[in-house]
C-alpha cells in the first residue's frame, strides 16, 4: 500500500511544524528553570519515581538490606621457606590467606549469623557494616553440620533483620538474595540484590557446591548466589529472612540458577543454642539404617528408612523401636530415604518428643520418642584410628569398585566394635569430616584426630555410589 504524494508532503510538514513548536517550547521551559550555572533539572520528582519504581523487591531489599554485613576472614597458615633461602638455612615461614563472604544481623547488640565454611579455620575475623565501617568479631559458636556460624561485634544500637517462617514459603514467591558477592574487589561495601523465586523445598544436596559435603532440606532457589553470598539472607517479598543463603550447585563453579539456602528456622534454633551454650546440643534416638547399595540414584532415594539396628538403652530402644521397622513419616514430615532422616535431625531439640509413624508387619502404629543429646563413642579417638585401616583412594581403585568420589579413604579394615557404633563398614569411602575434604587416608586419620574431643563430628563417606553421613563424639 502507497500513500499519495501530496498527502505525505502536507503530513511531513504537519510533522515538521510540530516538532519545532515543541523544540521552542522546550528551550522556552529551559531557559525559564535552568539555573544560571547551567544545571538542567530533574526529568521527574523524587516522589514520582518512588511512586513508579518501588515495588515488593525494593521494599524487601530496603528493609533488610542495612543488615547484612561482610565477613573478612584471614587463615594463619605455615609454608615451606622458598628452596633459595633453605640453601642459607630458611625456615619455614607463615602466610596469611584473606576469605570474604557475608552474613546478617540477628540482634541489635551485634549478633550475626553467617555460614561455617565462611569463618572455617579463621585466625581473624572482622566485620564491615554497610557504610564501610569495621569491627573485629568474635565466633561465638558453630555448628560444622548445619553449616553456621554465630558472631558478635561490640557495637550497640543495630538494625536487625526481621526472620519469618520457612515452614510457610510457597513454591514460586519471590525469592531475593542479598550478599556481597566477591567482597571489596567490587570497590564498595554495600550488598547487592539478585531475585528469583522459591525453586523448591526440602532439597538435597551433595556435594559439587561451594560449601561443599552433604546440605539436607535444604531452601532451592534461582536467585543467582555467587562467592561471597554465603552467609546472606534470603528473603521473601515481605522483607523477612527465610534463608541463610549457604551453597550452590554448579559444574563450572558460577551459578547457573541452582542456589540453596538452609531454611530459617533451622537457622534460628541453632543461633539460639550457640547463644545458650556456646555448642549445638546434638540430637539422636539412636537408630542405625539400613542403606541402599544400590547405584540408581532414583531407587537411592526412595528406599525408605528402614532400621536396621536399634543401640541398646537409647532412647529408640527405650520407646520399642526395634530393627526391621520402616519410618515412614515423623510428625506430619513423611520420610522417603536416609537424606529425610538426618533432615529431621537437624531440625528437632534435645528433648523434645517426636511422633514417629512406623510400619512393622503390615500395620502402621505411632511410635513417641523423646530425643536426647548425642552420647559419646566409648573409646578414644586414637582407639578409633586403630580400629581403622585407611588406604588413600586411587584412580585404579576408583575404577575398581565403581567410586564416583573424585579423591577419599577408603576403609579397608574396620572392627565390628567401631562399625556398630559409628555405622561405617569395610568398602565405605570417607570424602569429609565436619566441612573438611578427605584426599588421602593421612588427611582422614588427621581430621578426625583434630575435630575429636572438639565437639560433634560429622562424617560424609561414599557407599553404593551416594554419600551419607553419620554423627558421633569422641573422649
């Protein structure tokens, strides 16, 4: 279709006409608000863009975001003295590795909650608050398994971030993540803001993640978590915290929209015993399961929870749990594998009474169990190690019996004592001790020595092609 000639003159002139009309009414506007030094004001008002760009993020962000904080870490470690100055009698030296991630305040006289792995090993620990300020802090507890930390700086008189509640959050709400990814390389030390939305809950994961070892019920989200994030909040649209943003999952190391956080509550129980009593009071019924040898992950995690041992005097054994059972949901929380069950671990107290629903011979009855602090191995740690016998996993090994972990021990010998009690067995492959990787059998006989008498350890190990773990105390 074409247009006549003389009409697209005349609309051109139209055009034309119109736009130097308001060309000159323009400068006239200009020339009568542009100051005398030159300054063109303000497209729109303050409150216009208030009223047009705030919505549910910003206002999140702007409610939590003066809470969140960056934690500066730096690692004493020992080197070996450079080969030129051995030749003249050098010894070895000390380097001083810095770390950075981030974390949030919980209460206005300078509590915050950040992950383990961020203060892991730390020598120093400092904090910068969003205006660039810096205090030393101080670890006052943490907890290795669940992955947190608790710091406390001396200042008063703190935004606290607002908590809700991560047994409510629905699968598709907004998820936004603040943090300081890479720290002070991005020139500033006030967070930034990725969005999202909740992916999912209750996840597992296994390794591949920054923080890495095993994350159970876990908050997923696509809300992109990079280096730096971990220790940040999750929020809602509401502007409360429903996460601590803690791993992602990612083959190339950056994130590719598969972030975790541990869920709040979890967080909050935990906070509260590392105020109380400096450690995580560890919860345990004393049940051994029976695990699945099988490679399928898809059978893996849907094997159930069968018992397959019930530790004598315990409190399973006291409420008549007994070895063939299958738990099949714990409270109103159905159980569908091992990864389920050390999810409820994580999340009850030390005393308190769990319901759990058991199937035992083609019927189902309830069954109460008051969950009491985890008990001490009864030997040494040294007694352990003795009981052990560790070999380095190698490529021929790896190959040899199907190992999907990249580096480990592999135990080869265990006595029947040790494997009763901690519930490890010959074949198993040890990859981390409380957030310590395992490459060699040295490494695992040292880790353990180092975390015994400490507190909880946890031990992540390979069997069957998936990795579980398994709690346990030494004197």
């Amino acid at each position: 279709m074409t247009s006549h000639p003389r009409a697209s003159q005349a609309l051109a002139v139209v055009v034309v006409a119109a736009l130097v009309a308001c060309n000159t009414s323009s400068k006239t506007e200009a020339q009568q608000t542009t100051p005398p030094g030159g300054t063109l004001p303000a497209a729109v008002s303050n409150a216009a863009i208030d009223a047009s760009r705030q919505t549910a993020i910003t206002q999140a962000v702007a409610r939590v975001a003066p809470t969140v904080v960056t934690v500066q870490t730096e690692i004493l470690e020992r080197v070996a003295a450079d080969p030129f100055e051995q030749f003249f009698g050098g010894r070895s030296g000390q380097r001083i590795t810095p770390g950075l991630g981030s974390g949030f305040i919980v209460r206005q006289d300078g509590v915050i909650v950040t992950n383990a792995h961020v203060v892991a090993g730390a020598t120093r620990v400092s904090i910068a608050l969003r205006d660039g300020t810096s205090y030393p802090a101080k670890i006052l507890g943490v907890d290795e398994a669940n992955d947190l930390a608790v710091l406390k700086i001396d200042k008063t008189g703190l935004p606290v971030a607002p908590l809700g509640d991560s047994d409510k959050l629905i699968i598709g709400e907004w998820a936004i993540a603040i943090g300081n990814p890479y720290g002070f390389l991005l020139g500033n030390s006030e967070p930034s803001v990725t969005a999202g939305v909740i992916s999912g809950t209750g996840r597992n994961l296994v390794g591949a993640s920054e923080g890495g070892g095993m994350y159970v019920d876990m908050v997923q989200t696509d809300a992109a978590i990079n280096p730096g994030n971990s220790g940040g909040p999750l929020l809602n649209a509401a502007g409360e915290v429903v996460g601590v943003n803690s791993s992602i999952y990612s083959p190339t190391g950056g994130s590719i929209g598969l972030g975790f956080a541990i869920p709040i509550n979890r967080a909050r129980r935990v906070a509260e015993d590392l105020l109380a009593h400096g450690a995580v009071r560890r919860p345990w019924v004393g049940v051994k399961l029976q695990l699945p040898t099988t490679n399928n992950p898809r059978d893996a995690i849907t094997s159930g929870v069968i018992v397959r041992n019930v530790v004598p005097n315990s409190p399973a054994a006291q409420a008549g749990l007994r070895p063939g059972d299958v738990i099949v949901a714990a409270g109103t929380k159905p159980l569908r594998n091992a990864f389920d069950w050390e999810a409820e671990l994580l999340d009850v107290r030390v005393g308190e009474k769990v319901p759990l629903r058991v199937h035992r011979g083609g019927r189902d009855l309830t069954i109460d169990v008051t969950v009491a602090d985890l008990p001490e191995v009864s030997a040494e740690k040294v007694q352990v190690l003795r009981e052990m016998e560790l070999v380095t996993l190698t490529p021929a090994i790896r190959a040899e019996r199907g190992v999907r972990s990249g580096q480990g021990a592999v135990i080869y010998k265990v006595s029947d004592r040790v494997a009763d009690e901690i519930g490890l067995q010959s074949g198993d492959v040890i990859v981390q001790v409380n957030r310590t990787p395992i490459s060699s059998a040295d490494e695992a006989a040292q880790a353990i020595d180092y975390y015994g008498g400490r507190g909880p350890i946890q031990l992540f190990f390979e069997r069957g092609g998936r990795v579980y773990s398994t709690d346990f105390m030494l004197r």
